[in-house]
C-alpha cells in the first residue's frame, strides 16, 4: 500500500511553477520622483518617464485624484508588470510601453 499524498505537498501553489511573464510590455521597475513623474523600466529593456503632473492637478483626474499628495505618489510599486497604487489603482502597461518606446516618455493630460 502506497502513502497518500498529505494536501499541503499536493497544493496548487506548491506543484505549480510561478507565473513568469513574457510581456514586453510588463514592467520590472518604478521609482517615483519628484513633480509627478515615475522612472520605470520594462522587462524587455526598454526605459523612461511617465509624467502624471498634468493628470494629477486636473481637476478631472477622477480616481487619480487621490495622488495629489506626494506620500500617496510615492507608495507606487509593480505588481504582476503593472505600475500600481494601493486602493487598485494602475496604469495601462502597453499604452505606456508604446508611448515610451516611440517619444522616451509618456505624458499623461
């Protein structure tokens, strides 16, 4: 008679390998810096600016309004490729690699 397999040794999470992404799109890094703006670069190499100020102080920013104050711009992280923000807020990571990828920098109005 053969030992069943404990559930923890035979979990999903322990049996399925981590989701890597192949994206070129998908981001690796984010550093936020001063005035709004975001340094980021992608997984396929590619690099620049994200620059939020105009979006930010707009009084039409909607959900972007929440990062007004600095110590909420700056909370900025990667979270599966995607530039992210606590309370769900993201960034399109496609839209942002095209724009990068064609003028160094994505404004954002």
């Amino acid at each position: 008679m053969h030992p069943q397999a404990t559930a923890s040794r035979d979990s999903p999470a322990s049996i399925t390998p981590p989701v890597r992404s192949s994206m070129p799109w998908r981001l690796q890094t984010v550093v936020a810096l001063p005035g709004y703006r975001l340094s980021v670069c992608f997984i396929d190499g590619l690099s620049g600016i994200v620059d939020m100020s105009a979006l930010v102080a707009s009084p039409s920013a909607g959900v972007f309004a929440a990062l007004r104050h600095a110590a909420a711009f700056e909370r900025v992280y990667v979270e599966n490729g995607v530039v992210t923000w606590p309370g769900e807020l993201d960034l399109a990571p496609d839209a942002m690699h095209a724009a990068i990828k064609q003028r160094g920098e994505w404004v954002l109005a």
